[in-house]
C-alpha cells in the first residue's frame, strides 16, 4: 500500500471513529442483574514483578465490576465488527473493548472498521429475541473467554423465561465453538447462521 493510501485510510477510520455510549443512554434497556461488585484480597501482587502496563495489578486488592446483562429493544449489530449500535457513529459500550478508543493511536489500530458498517445495505429485521455469539476479537482464547461466560448468563431465570432465544453468529462455528455451544446453551437457544458483513435489527 503506497504512503498516499496509507494516509487516506489512516484518516477516513479518524474521521468514522465512532463514540462509545452506555446501552442504558441509547435503548429502552432491561438490566438483568447477575453478581454484584465485590471486592477480592490480593496481598501477594504487590510484591510480584510487573512491567509498567501492568502496575495496575499491583494492589493488595481488587475490585470486580457489577455483572449485569439486558436486553435491548431495536438496536443494530453489525457482523462485521460484532458489535451492538444504534448507529454506525454511535456503538454500546458494553459491546466493544473501551480502551480500543482511548488514543487516536491505538483507534488506527483497533479492528474495529467502520467504513463497513457505512457501506452496509439498509438493515434486515430479525423478529423475536435474539443474542449476537462472538465479540470482535475471535481468536482461540477471546472466543473462550468471552462466549462461555455470555453462554453462563443467558441460563438466568429472566432468559429461561423466554420461549424462544435465537444465537446469532456470522458463519458456521468453529469447532470449538460448537463444542461449547452443544454443551453450555439452555434448551431455549437456538443457534442460527447469518451473513458476514451485515447489519441486523
């Protein structure tokens, strides 16, 4: 790629960066509690030898944040980036990884790519609940990391209640994925393929 369409890349994903907002200030938002903020002793980290990033982990005690989910009325998501939106400039925070958009920087490099979700056809409407698999990242160790505990939370008695839970995914699952997926899904989801480079409502 010469220098000119580096740069013109460079500045068109600057000028798509989207804003990152709470799904509570941009949706009719039904919060599903599941644990609450706790605070968990640590007395050994601070003696462990931890590089500058990770200085923040060097406190005798950490504190989780608030476990909750919800569910959200007429919002999009995009299978490209796997993300929730109301729009393409206006992203839920609590689907995508904040710090990807502390710095101008480390935006340019984020996987995150806009321009898709602006080249897009206008959204197809699914009907019904849904919940969108996979999270932008979906290497081996984010695909667990990240799945299995959403898998956890959905087996919550406000989600048992539903009839009906489709599991929305962009492709066929790996086969890890359908491993976990065969074992760790309630009885009311139900998992289905939908196109890559989309965006539902």
């Amino acid at each position: 790629m010469s220098f000119i369409k580096r740069l013109a890349y460079r500045l068109r994903r600057r000028a798509l960066r989207p804003q990152l907002i709470p799904a509570d200030q941009l949706f009719e938002f039904q919060r599903v509690e599941h644990w609450p903020r706790e605070v968990i002793d640590t007395p050994e980290a601070p003696e462990l030898p931890l590089d500058d990033r990770s200085a923040a982990f060097s406190r005798p005690s950490m504190v989780t944040p608030p476990i909750f989910s919800g569910i959200l009325r007429d919002a999009l998501w995009c299978t490209t980036n796997n993300v929730l939106m109301k729009s393409p400039k206006r992203v839920v925070a609590e689907s995508y990884e904040p710090w990807e958009f502390d710095s101008p920087s480390s935006w340019l490099r984020s996987p995150f790519d806009a321009t898709l979700c602006h080249r897009t056809p206008e959204p197809e409407t699914l009907g019904g609940f849904v919940t969108a698999f996979r999270s932008i990242r979906t290497s081996f160790y984010h695909s667990l990391l990240e799945n299995i505990p959403r898998m956890a939370l959905l087996h919550h008695p406000a989600y048992a209640a539903l009839e009906r839970i489709e599991v929305l995914i962009d492709g066929a699952p790996s086969a890890v994925e359908k491993y976990y997926m065969d074992r760790l899904l309630p009885g009311n989801c139900v998992v289905r393929e939908v196109k890559p480079k989309a965006v539902y409502r």
